[in-house]
C-alpha cells in the first residue's frame, strides 16, 4: 500500500530555478528535528503542502502561473500524504 523512499546522508537536495544545493547534513539542527518529528508523524507532505498553499495564495494574483504550478505540487504532495510514508 504505502511506498517508500531512503534519505541518504549524503543526498543533495536540489533547489528548482536557484542553482544552489545544500545537503541534508547541512541543516541546524533545530531543522531537522522538526523534519524528523514530521516524517515520524506521518505528516510531512501535507506540512509541506500546507506551506506551499500560503505561497500559492499570495502568488495567485501577481504571478498566476507560478500559483498554478504550486496548486499542481500541492495536489501531488496531498496524493504522497494519502498513499506514501517516508521511511529511514
């Protein structure tokens, strides 16, 4: 029912459209303390939809393609959240 998906210490995780990358031990600590409490709650990606969907809103009339792209990530992370768990 539920895929999965590992973290490696050492994956990058790339930014779209900045060209920067940072690594997953390259987060304070603070962070990823309340990532780790997310991915154990089961709640990360609608947590991460949630933010994404306040982004969106205030995209909506300056730069409505870049809202109805964010709609579209949204709805894809909401699909995660109900059939996916992330798994160490």
């Amino acid at each position: 029912m539920y895929g999965t998906y590992q973290l490696q210490a050492n994956d990058t995780i790339w930014s779209h459209n900045i060209l920067r990358h940072w690594f997953v031990r390259d987060f304070d600590t603070e962070h990823l303390d309340d990532l780790k409490a997310q991915v154990a709650s089961g709640d990360y990606f609608i947590t991460l939809a949630t933010k994404l969907d306040d982004l969106s809103q205030q995209l909506a009339e300056i730069h409505p393609a870049g809202h109805i792209t964010l709609e579209k990530i949204i709805a894809d992370l909401s699909y995660l959240q109900n059939n996916y768990r992330i798994k160490r």
